[in-house]
C-alpha cells in the first residue's frame, strides 16, 4: 500500500500500568508498530486482558503510551482531538436529551450554528437509519438504536478517524447481525477510517479490510490478516471459513497461554 497514504501509524508502543498498593505492575503492550490506510477498516482482536482497548485509548489520546508513539496523518497523538471520534461499547448517551441533542451535542459545544447543526443532524438520521426519532429519548430506544445514536454523534463533528471499543458487544446475536450490516453500508457511504476493537473473529471477518491479531501480554502484533472478499460477506463461504480457522486456530494458542498463566497464579496463591 501506498505509504503516503498511511492514516494511523503505531510505532514500537509499550504500555506499562505501575504498581499500586493494591495491584502489581503489569505490562500490557510490549511493541505494538502497525499502520492502518486512509479509508482502511481495521479490526483488533487477541484474548481478554492483552490490551486492546488499552491501544485504542492511547490513539484516543485517553491513555499515553510508556514508550513508542501514534500517528495521525504523520502527526504524534498527545492528547484526544476532533480528529478522532469515538464510540464504546456502553451507549453513553445523555438520558436527558433527546436523539437530536445527542447528536449535536459535540457541534454545539464547537459553537456550530443552529442551522449547521439541524442539517448535520438530518443528514446523520438519513445515514443511521434514524429519522423520525429525532425527538426520542434514549430510554424509548432498542439497544440496537442507542448505538446508532451513539455512531451518529461521534460522525457529528466529521472525524477523520473512527475509534470503536466492541460497540456490539452487548447486543443480542439477531441485532448484532443488524447492525454490521447497517455499519457497513454508513462506512461505505462515509469513507472513513475505523478502528476496531473486537472479542468476535466473526465481527471481525464481516467488517474489516485488514485483522490485528494481538498476542497475549505483554502483546505484540503475533498476526496480520489481509481479507479480500467482496461485501456484503457470507459466512459460508469457503473462503471465508478458510481465513475464519486460521485466525481462531492462532488466537487459542493465546487464550492457552492465558489459561495456564492464570492456572499458575490459582496454584501459587494456594501454597
């Protein structure tokens, strides 16, 4: 790929978290150097505790890295910007305000117009499939469509780069499938450049251009899966279950690896 075109760069990114009086220190990503394209889907995947999250919130600007750097279009990330938007796998909605407000909550805190705002607003609800639950409020709202609100606000203020923390992953299987499908035609039709953080090689498979595998911690990047297959993806698909096996058959050696470590700690603390 063209390195001029090259959106989010990790360079050699540790992450240690201290010690305190209550937990040890632990190193979470020991050299994580990756880079994901202009208009690129990339999808994080590896076992529970390796990181992940931790990654995404330090190209956030949430966390900061113990050692090594991100990039944004060339630029070191120190902090969180309105380059980047977000969206967690909680809604985080305000339960006071309704679908619009919460839509257009970050514009107006950029001092947008009232008007710029209404036609942002329409035009997201047309995207996410919302219009006419401008004046809902979030309580009234699907699980399902708590999380379109959530991805309509974080495209509000028209980020470059989309940071999503498993936003399905307290979805149910049904609505789940839904909602892929939904995301993939409102990233289609916005061009912009995710990434992803998932538990789920199948979430992964049906969206991403391109699949982190994270090693267990301290992690490293232990695989790197290209997936050139036209979307809408089927799940069947030979090909699709081929590169599916490959990917689960690496990410078990690392949930093994994670068992037996914490198997030890079980029969350490037992002596």
């Amino acid at each position: 790929m063209d390195q001029e075109n090259v959106k989010i760069r990790a360079l050699n990114v540790k992450k240690r978290f201290a010690s305190t009086p209550f937990t040890a220190g632990v190193t979470a990503l020991q050299d994580i150097s990756l880079e994901v394209h202009e208009g690129e889907f990339a999808a994080l995947i590896g076992p529970s505790g390796c990181g992940k999250s931790t990654f995404l919130y330090i190209v956030a600007g949430f966390e900061k890295a113990t050692a090594g750097e991100v990039q944004i279009s060339g630029h070191t990330v120190t902090k969180p910007g309105p380059d980047r938007g977000i969206v967690f796998q909680e809604y985080v909605l305000f339960p006071w305000l309704n679908v619009e407000q919460n839509i257009t909550f970050g514009l107006e805190i950029q001092n947008a117009s009232k008007a710029q705002c209404k036609g942002r607003c329409r035009e997201l609800l047309e995207i996410t499939g919302l219009s006419g639950f401008e004046n809902n409020y979030p309580h009234t709202l699907s699980g399902g469509m708590q999380q379109r609100v959530a991805i309509a606000r974080a495209l509000a203020y028209d980020p470059e780069v989309l940071l999503m923390d498993e936003p399905f992953g307290a979805l149910d299987a049904q609505t789940k499938r839904r909602m892929i499908a939904d995301f993939v035609r409102i990233w289609e039709s916005m061009n912009k450049t995710v990434l992803f953080v998932t538990h789920s090689v199948e979430e992964a498979l049906m969206l991403a251009d391109t699949i982190f595998l994270f090693s267990f911690r301290p992690s490293h990047i232990k695989g790197v899966f290209r997936i050139e297959l036209p979307r809408p993806r089927d799940v069947a698909h030979p090909k699709f279950v081929q590169i599916q096996k490959e990917i689960m058959y690496s990410l078990d050696e690392e949930v093994e690896k994670m068992m037996r470590l914490e198997l030890k700690g079980d029969e350490a603390k037992q002596k």
